[in-house]
C-alpha cells in the first residue's frame, strides 16, 4: 500500500496538492461551523475530527461521505482545490471552487489518489467540471473496510462497482453478498451498505458514484 499521509496527490506532478484536512477544515470554516458542531453532525469525537483536519489522522471512506454532508459539498469539492476563501456562504463558496477536468485521458502515473483509512485508496479516473460523479479505481487491502466499526454507511446519490480482481464482502442492507472478480453491483447510495475484504490479497474495482449536487441557499 501507499504512505499513511492523508494527502491528495497527483503522481506526474512533483508538488504535493493541499492535503484532505486542510480543505475540509476550510469547507468548515466557509460555513460557518464549529469543529464540535462537525463533529455532532457526523456523530464522532471533536478529537477525531481534529486529527482528520491536521492531518494526524484519516477519514474511513464512511466518515469522509458523512463528514461533506455535513457541510453541504460533495466528495468532488474535497478533491478540487478553492481559489480563494469566500465570505458568504458554503454553497456561494463552492460557486467559486476551482473544478479542474481530469482527462480526456488519464495516464496510471497521473492519477490522483486518497487514501482513507482502515485499507482503502482511491484513484481518481477522471472529472469533467459541473458533474457530481466519483469515478474511481478503488483499493481494499486485505481487512479493509468502508467503514472503521461495524455500522452500515449511506449517502445521496446511486453507485456501480465492478470488481476486477479479489474479493469483497457487500452488507447490503439486511443481506451479505460474496463479490469475486467481473461482479458488478448498482444500488442507491441511501442504502445502508458496507463493504470489506476478508480476503488475503487485495480487493480492486471500478467504482462509479453519482452524487446529489449540494443544496443551495434558499
């Protein structure tokens, strides 16, 4: 697996872009928010949130889908890097994010990659600016979970998977399901679900999740 640091970062290029935290805790402060208001909102420790803001600690992939629903932005607006810091609102903020486009193509040495916590990466396969799309080659390492305990996730939206080699383990809400390679899932993200490998090797697949765009200011 890659380093531990909770830092997005695009291999072709050799400076690092802002880590994960450090934008999250700028989302944070454009909405006006407390660390332990975040943290009430996603239910977790005002510490942990802390931790994931400086850098000392990273986000299950359940905490990072809770933690920009709490703030009203999408998973797309943590990768993208802000201009500069609004003073209104976080929607008014995020209509001046700088939304890059990742392709036509894109190159396995050029791809951006998160990595979250309890054995999970994620590489980013392309963007193009004004869509609320993941799409994502994504990674679980052997006793890697979408979730750091055993609690089911959900957020907006629907996603597909592929799984292209490995295996996975979908908790689907009251039902298990035994992924293997050329299994293809689709559900609606609002569905309790939880993914794990119990394998020894890792668990790697495509993963395509349209999000719901954040709510504007009424």
């Amino acid at each position: 697996m890659m380093p531990c640091s909770l830092t997005l970062y695009d291999a072709g290029v050799s400076s690092a872009l802002p880590p994960v935290g450090e934008r999250i805790r700028e989302a944070r402060l454009r909405g006006g928010m407390s660390l332990r208001g975040l943290a009430r909102a996603v239910g977790v420790s005002a510490s942990l949130i802390s931790q994931i803001e400086t850098g000392k600690s990273r986000p299950s992939v359940s905490t990072l889908y809770s933690i920009t629903r709490a703030l009203g932005i999408s998973v797309e607006d943590v990768f993208d890097a802000a201009d500069e810091a609004p003073t209104r609102s976080t929607t008014a903020a995020l209509a001046q994010t700088v939304l890059h486009r990742i392709g036509p193509i894109v190159r396995p040495a050029t791809r951006e990659i998160l990595q979250l916590d309890s054995g999970v990466t994620w590489e980013r396969l392309g963007h193009l600016p004004g869509t609320h799309v993941d799409f994502l080659l994504v990674t679980y390492a052997p006793g890697g979970t979408s979730s750091s305990g055993t609690a089911l996730m959900r957020h907006a939206g629907v996603e597909y998977g592929y799984l292209v080699e490995g295996e996975l383990t979908l908790t689907l809400g009251f039902e298990e399901h035994q992924l293997g390679p050329g299994d293809a899932v689709s559900f609606p993200s609002s569905t309790p679900h939880r993914y794990r490998n119990d394998g020894v090797v890792p668990a790697v697949g495509v993963w395509f999740v349209q999000q719901d765009p954040p709510l504007s200011d009424a």
